[in-house]
C-alpha cells in the first residue's frame, strides 16, 4: 500500500497513515522487524479505549508531567516505533521539560541502527541524543536494553519509557528511578511495575503531555500536589473500570 491508496476521509485514515508508518520504516532498519506486532498490541487495546484520551488519564499525564519537571535528570528513552511515531513530539516534549533523549532498543542493538534512530531524532529538531556508545549497564538486566548512557539513563531520576512490555522498569526501579510508561496495555508487566502509567496513544498523550508541562512551569505547588496525591492503584481501577464500562455498552 502506498500513502496515495489511504483516502483522507477513509474512517481510519489517522490509523492507516501511521501502520503505513511502521510498515515503511521496517524497510528504513529504524523500525524493529516485531515493531508492527507492538503496533497491533497497541491498536488492540485503542479499541478498548474508544481510541480517545480517557478523562481518567488526564491526572496520569499532569502528574507525569510534574514529575518529570521536579526531576534532577530526566530522561526519554526512545525506541524504534516512539522514533517514527512521534519524532518532532519527543524533541519539542524534550525541550519543553528539558529532558535527554536517549535511544534505547531492544532489537537488533547495533551501532548502526542506534546512529540512524539519533539521526532521525535530529532530522526532527533534536540538538543531541543520548545512547550511542553506552557505556553504562542497568544492574540485572540482560537484555539489550541493558546498555544505556552514562551521562543519561544511568544518572537520571525519572525515565519516561515509551512502549515497551518487559522486564526493564522493573529494573529501572530497583535501580532508584521514578518511571513514567506509555502503553496502552494497562496489564503490561511495564504498565504494572512504573511509576506513573499512561494508558493513551503516544500519539495522542505526547503533545498532551508537553501542554501540560507548559501550564504546570507556572504552578509549582500544584505540581507537589499532584504528586503527593498520586495514587497508582486506583489510576489502573479507573481504566479497568472505563473499559469496562465500554464493553458493557455493546452487550
Ligand atoms: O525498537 P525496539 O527494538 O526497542 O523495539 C520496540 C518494540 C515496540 C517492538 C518492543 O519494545 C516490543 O516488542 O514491545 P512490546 O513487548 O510489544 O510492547 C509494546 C507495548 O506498547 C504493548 O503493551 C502495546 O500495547 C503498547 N503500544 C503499542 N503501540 C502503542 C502502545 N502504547 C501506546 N501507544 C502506541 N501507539
């Protein structure tokens, strides 16, 4: 399929234009061969949702937000699908904090595709990236996600961590950082161990996101309040029971 076979007002237009995505940039080597089966996961969970930001998600991505503005040394990890999803998103969301990015893969980890990710991440605004030649390892993870930047993830307190589904926020955890996850899946083994998870589209969530750090720069006391009221539990509850709600609509 090429763009020109998606008519714009195709229903799914927005859906096909970013598969078509995906799909282009497993031939680019930027996109791991598995990422379009991530894609799907994610579009799976979309239809659960209504393919909407839920109302509930809102105090996810503002208390994100304040989290990632009172942190010393905030990082974004960036994988192949964030790279090609949300690219001039992540460098302005990074701007905005500021935040580093760092690329991060699972796939495939050569220096090859760690320089093209950091180049794409450039051609898109970004003024440096993190994690080529890493020299740092997350402790108990064996993965190629171990491997990350000493002058990035090693040092950071906050880690915003974009689609994945593994072992690694629990590392990152037990290594005494705070992690804000981006999945759609809220029983992910990442949704369920990070700090804050934000059950959203990345496409959608990350320039949310970014609208919040902006108003939260201007109310630092309530972006303490968000944190300290921050309630993790009843943030999954609240999706569970907004999907819920769904599926019983269509009984
Ligand atoms: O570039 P690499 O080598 O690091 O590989 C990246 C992928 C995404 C292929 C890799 O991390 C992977 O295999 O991820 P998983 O285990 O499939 O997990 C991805 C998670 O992200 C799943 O829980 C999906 O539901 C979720 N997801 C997929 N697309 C989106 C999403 N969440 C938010 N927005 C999306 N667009």
């Amino acid at each position: 399929m090429s763009s020109s076979d998606i008519p714009s007002n195709h229903p799914r237009a927005l859906s096909l234009a970013l598969r078509k995505r995906i799909e282009d940039h497993v031939e680019t080597g930027l996109v791991a061969k598995a990422g379009p089966i991530a894609h799907g996961r994610g579009e799976a969970f979309d239809y659960l949702i209504g393919e909407q930001t839920l109302p509930c998600v809102l105090n996810d991505i503002e208390t994100a937000a304040a989290l990632l503005l009172k942190a010393k040394h905030p990082v974004i990890s960036v994988n192949g699908n964030a790279a090609v999803l949300v690219p001039t998103e992540l460098v302005a969301l990074a701007a905005a904090i500021p935040a580093k990015l760092e690329v991060n893969v699972f796939y495939g980890r050569t220096f090859e595709r760690e320089k093209m990710l950091a180049a794409h991440l450039m051609q898109h605004g970004a003024k440096e990236v993190l994690g080529i030649h890493t020299e740092a390892k997350v402790p108990n993870l064996h993965s190629a996600r171990q491997h990350v930047d000493i002058n990035g993830i090693a040092q950071a307190d906050v880690v915003l961590v974009p689609l994945e589904d593994g072992d690694r926020t629990k590392a990152l955890i037990d290594w005494g950082k705070k992690v804000i996850s981006i999945d759609l899946n809220p029983f992910s083994r990442t949704a369920r161990d990070s700090t804050i998870n934000i059950c959203d589209n990345i496409v959608r969530c990350v320039p949310e996101l970014t609208k919040a750090i902006q108003l939260l720069k201007a109310d630092s006391a309530k972006a303490e309040k968000l944190i300290a009221g921050y309630d993790k539990t009843q943030s999954t509850k609240n999706i569970i029971q907004a999907i819920q709600v769904r599926l019983n609509f269509f009984q």
